[in-house]
C-alpha cells in the first residue's frame, strides 16, 4: 500500500474529510494551480496532529493552508499533502475572561470581526472584509487601515513539525511587519485566543463599513486576486511605485496589474501560475531599475 492510501485510510478511520488529486485553483482566492495529490480539510485539533505525525512519519512532504487567500499555487499542481484549515474547523466563541474570544484557526476573520461586533467588542473592525482566516492572518501578522493582529493577539495554540500539539504567548512570536515566528516554521496554528476591548456595537459596525467602502472604492474586488502582491517599501508603497513606473495595466496572458489599484495583479480569467509568476519579476525589475526600490512579493508561492 503507497503511502497516500495509507492516508487516506486514516483519513477514513478518523472521519476526516479528503480529497484526491484537488484542483488548487478551487482552494485559491487567486482561482489557480493544478491538482494536488491529497487534500485533508480537519475538523478539530487532533485530527490535525494525526495527519501531521502520519506524513512525519511516513515522510510524506505536507503543507498547510488556509482560506488561500494569499497563495500561488503551482500550474503543475503539488505532490504529497495539503492540509486545508478552513470552514470544517471554523467556531468562534467567548471566553470566560471579559473581552476575549477564541477562534478555531479556520474561522474567517470576517467572521470574527462580525461576532466581536454583536458581543459589543472593539479592536477587529480593521479585519472586515479581509478574505483569510485567523490561521492564516497570525502567520503574516495581518493588517489594514491601522489594526494589525500584533494589536489584539494573546496566545496561539498549535501542532509542531512533528505532530506535538503546544502554545505559545503572543510575546514570544516575533510579531512585525507581515511576519510572525509561524512564517518561518513548519507549525500548524490551531486556536487562537484574541483579547478585544469594550465598544459600542453601532459605533463598531459603523467603522467596519467604512473600511469595507474604501475597499470597494479601491480595491478590484470583482476579480480573483491575492490581495496586495508586495510588501510596503520604507518610505513608499508598491502599488505608487508600480504606477510611477507604467505599469499600471500591464498584462501577460490572463495575469494584469489592476488597473484600478496597481497593487494588485488579478486574475482576467484563465490565468495561468506562470503569467503571474513572469510579471511579478517583470514588475520587480522594472520598478528596481526606475526607482531603486526593491520589491518583496507578499504571495506565499507553494
């Protein structure tokens, strides 16, 4: 027996939801990437340590994802395991200690900022509207419109390299600029537990709609994308570079810098891994050359 049906025979034995050679644009924001050998989508924690210890192992390469809303996945698709922390392990609740919630690593953060919303709870308004998951957002220490998660972050529970499920204090993560120590380690974040603070609900609903108008007025929301491509350059930011530079527009194959927020590259329809890819360092090369910056991709690339 190779060692993905083994998988998918603990799959069965522990009720775990897979599937076989998953098409990766289906798990993507950006709506591309080619079949995966083996997608598991847990349902709680231990679940989660059992899929990891099995591929450790059995020395199966496996990787975990969210809501994909910051990936590229490959045109040739992926071997080995792809673990999907998304809606199946999504709850979100109140903890006994006054202004915190905790939240399954696959709950969305919308989801999140609307229930901190009806609890009368302050500090997530800045979440509404972004497309990933908690799991996902403490990874990149996600942020907008002046909150970022370093600003609302207690602790995180999570499963090690090696399937040990352990916790570690928000001051022990490394929390800086779209980086968290889990941007560097092979871990799978489980729970997390935010700390929020009093507000009034309709004060709150009112900022989160604020925010989502400003991204409907700036973002190219009516496209599949991955969010923002690069990280903000001291002293600048990338979608003005990229503007300064003309290439605001510009296309390869179904790949095109937004028009409508140079920041972006979206999906027209049909594109490819390798579009994106090829414009991206066109992007690069082109804003380096013109202005001296040095453009970081923000896309996590599988």
């Amino acid at each position: 027996m190779t060692d993905l049906l083994k998988l998918t025979s603990l799959c069965q034995n522990i009720e775990c939801e897979y599937v076989i050679n998953a098409p990766m644009k289906e798990y993507t924001t950006f709506q591309i990437g080619g079949p995966c050998d083996f997608l598991a989508r847990p349902y709680d924690e231990g679940q989660i340590a059992r899929l990891i210890q099995f591929c450790a192992a059995n020395g199966i390469r496996w990787q975990v994802i969210g809501n994909g809303s910051n990936l590229l996945a490959p045109d040739g698709g992926i071997s080995g395991a792809v673990i999907q922390i998304g809606s199946n392990f999504s709850y979100i609740r109140q903890s006994t200690k006054s202004g915190e919630i905790i939240c399954a690593a696959g709950a969305s953060l919308s989801a999140a900022a609307v229930f901190a919303q009806k609890q009368g709870l302050s500090g997530l308004e800045f979440a509404w509207g972004i497309p990933g998951n908690l799991g996902g957002a403490v990874c990149m220490n996600a942020g907008a419109y002046g909150g970022e998660m370093k600003d609302v972050l207690v602790a995180v529970d999570y499963v090690d390299q090696m399937g040990n499920a352990r916790s570690i204090d928000a001051r022990e993560m490394q929390l800086g600029y779209r980086h968290s120590i889990f941007s560097e380690r092979d871990w799978c974040i489980t729970k997390v537990k935010l700390q929020l603070r009093p507000g009034d609900p309709e004060t709150i609903r009112g900022a989160m709609e604020e925010n989502m108008a400003r991204r409907r007025a700036k973002q190219p929301l009516e496209y599949p994308s991955a969010g923002s491509v690069f990280k903000r350059p001291q002293g600048n930011y990338a979608g003005a570079l990229i503007e300064q530079c003309g290439l605001k527009g510009r296309r390869i194959g179904g790949a095109q810098v937004s028009e409508k927020h140079a920041g972006f590259i979206v999906n027209l329809g049909g594109a490819s891994s390798r579009d994106v890819s090829l414009l991206i360092r066109e992007i690069q090369k082109t804003v380096e050359e013109q202005t001296g910056y040095r453009l970081e991709c923000e896309l996590r690339q599988l």
